[in-house]
C-alpha cells in the first residue's frame, strides 16, 4: 500500500477533504503551515502529519493498515482523555 492510498483514504471519509488540502501530492510531503494558512483544520493536518510520520514503505498493506489504525485509536485516546478532564472541570463549576 503506497502512502497516497492512505491518505485518500483518510481523505475520503474526513469533512470536506480537508485532509488533502495539506498534501503536497506531487512532492509527497506535508504543505507548509504558509501554504495552508487559509485551510484552518489542525485536527486534518495533525491526521496527515499522523499517517506520513508512521508510514513505512517496506511494510505491507496489512502492517501499514494496523499501523494506521494504531496511531488514530492512540490520537483518539488522548483527545479523549482530554474531553474527560473538560468534563471533570465543567462538573466542578
């Protein structure tokens, strides 16, 4: 699996394609904060960065794909944890 299918795969499924619009398809890197100062969407860039930092080209699309899986459950965790202590504040008040 080459790393552009996992970013339109990403890309496919995340609002308004946003995922894409901080790939740079033809050089195969991450757009510069710059270039993408009109997108607005840290979680889609963060998505991207997620997948580019973890992609290994030797893998197979299996490993790729539990990898993938991997990172996102890890982010998910984490904002979790997050929305948990928000919560945990917003109860206290």
């Amino acid at each position: 699996m080459k790393l552009q299918q996992i970013i339109d795969l990403a890309d496919k499924v995340y609002s308004d394609g946003l995922i894409a619009q901080y790939w740079d398809e033809k050089r195969q890197r991450v757009w510069s904060d710059r270039h993408c100062k009109d997108v607005g969407d840290g979680l889609a860039r963060f998505i991207l960065i997620e997948l580019v930092e973890t992609f290994d080209p030797e893998a197979t699309d299996e490993e790729q794909l539990n990898e993938a899986i991997r990172v996102m459950e890890t982010a998910e965790k984490q904002i979790g944890s997050v929305i948990g202590a928000f919560e945990k504040e917003y109860n206290r008040l």
